[in-house]
C-alpha cells in the first residue's frame, strides 16, 4: 500500500471518530473508497490496527529522537525540547485518540524500549523534580 492510501485511511479514521461516529471498515470504505480488502490486507487487526499504526507512528518519532542521547545527559528541559514539538505536531491525532471511543491500547514492546533507556535514571529524574 502507498504512504498516500494509509495516509487517506489514517484521515478518514480520524475525521469519523471526530465526529463521535462509530468506526468500522466499512464506514472508513465508504467514505474513503479504498476497498476492504485493501484495508484489511494492511491493517489485518482492522480499526485497532489503524488505531495502533497511528500511535506506533508518534511513538518512533518520540523515541527517534529521545534515544540520541544518553538517559543520565537528558535534563527536564532537554526532555521538554526533544517531546513537546513532537506532541504539538500530532496533537489533533492524540486528541482523536485519547478522546474518543476508538481501540486504544498502550503497546508493550515500545513502551519497553524507552523504559529500558530511562530505567535506570528514572528515579533520580523524579526525585529532581520533587
């Protein structure tokens, strides 16, 4: 599938689900005309699936470019720099998905990946802050 067909299924999720409707294959199909098939063949779990790849999405640029650096060199405000552009840029999409009645789900294994980096600095981060 082309970036510009998931970017279309991707949009058309969003704009349903902004408008408090239900999501389904289906509705995203009719209002998207990309066929089922091509839809499920992408996204095999369906809306959780699109749901998932949206957030996957905003996590790995998170990590992308949190993970440059070392967890003991990152400060409060470094931390500030490298996450709030990243939020602000996908923050109608966060807001649809965390406001809304679509599948969401924190995902394991990213969420691992950046515990491991900051597990070891974690408490002295919270302890600063305290």
């Amino acid at each position: 599938m082309t970036k510009d067909t998931k970017e279309i299924i991707i949009r058309t999720l969003l704009n349903i689900a902004s408008e408090s409707q239900k999501v389904t294959i289906e509705e995203i199909f009719k209002r998207s005309h990309i066929t089922r098939t091509t839809i499920k063949n992408n996204f095999k779990s369906g809306v959780p699936g699109i749901v998932e790849y949206i957030y996957l999405n905003i996590v790995d640029e998170v990590n992308e470019r949190l993970l440059q650096y070392n967890c003991e060199d990152v400060t409060i405000e470094l931390l500030a720099d490298l996450l709030l552009p990243v939020l602000w840029q996908h923050k109608e999409e966060a807001h649809i998905i965390f406001g809304s009645q679509l599948p969401f789900r924190l995902i394991g294994p990213i969420s691992d990946r950046t515990w491991k980096w900051a597990e070891k600095h974690f408490n002295s981060l919270i302890k600063k802050m305290v």
